[in-house]
C-alpha cells in the first residue's frame, strides 16, 4: 500500500481529480455533498489517504481518527451507502493512474484495509 500510495501521492492533485470525477460517475448522490471548494477537498482526501498509509500498523491511532472522521461527515450529509462508492473510486482511481503498477495484491490490501475502516467507520456513525 505504501508504495502505490507513494506513485499516486506523487501527483495529489491529479489523484484527487480523478478520484472525485470516478465518485461522481459512480455514485451521482454524492456529487451534491461537494458544495465548496473540491480543489480543498481534494487536499484534504491526499491528507486523509496520507495519514491512514501512514498508520497503517498503529491502529490505537487510526480507528478512533476514522470514527471521528465519519461522525463528522454524517452531519455533512453522508449516509452509509455511499461508503461503498468512495471505496470503488479509490480502486478505479489507482488503476486509471498507476495501470500495471497497481497490482491483484495492491488491490487486495487496498480493499481490505478499505473495508475494515468503513465497516468501523459505518458501525460508530450509523448505530442500528
């Protein structure tokens, strides 16, 4: 994870471009959740992405920011469903930028580490 990170990280903007047009092709109720500045918002996903790669095997750290983090954007609209989307435009994002770079054990660790913060992220924002 940490050196597909390193290649899309390399160029943030471009990434988080990409990413966000894959979000709205994807998943078209997202788009209104993005009424400010997307070149902010952008910067703010590289910086998100950054410090999830960053502790990775410090998880004291990183679930508790994680909950934070969707407890924050329920109130910014989000609702559990859209977990789903945001993690299918990240893995289309690396494959668009990184091509053969991004490989079937890339993916793999991608969407498992994906899936166990959102499955978190999902369970501390939407209580049943």
């Amino acid at each position: 994870m940490r050196a597909t990170w390193a290649l899309a990280a390399g160029d943030a903007d471009r990434t988080a471009r990409v990413f966000y047009s894959n979000l709205f092709r994807l998943d078209p109720t997202t788009k209104p959740l993005f009424v400010g500045d997307l070149d902010l918002q952008g910067r703010k996903l590289t910086q998100t992405l950054s410090y999830i790669v960053d502790h990775l095997e410090d998880a004291d750290s990183l679930m508790p920011s994680a909950v934070e983090l969707a407890r924050r954007h329920v109130g910014y609209g989000v609702v559990a469903d859209q977990y789903a989307s945001v993690g299918a435009a990240l893995i289309q994002t690396f494959k668009q930028l990184l091509g053969p770079a991004f490989t079937d054990a890339d993916e793999k660790a991608w969407r498992d580490t994906y899936q166990a913060l959102s499955d978190a992220m999902v369970a501390a924002a939407y209580p049943a």
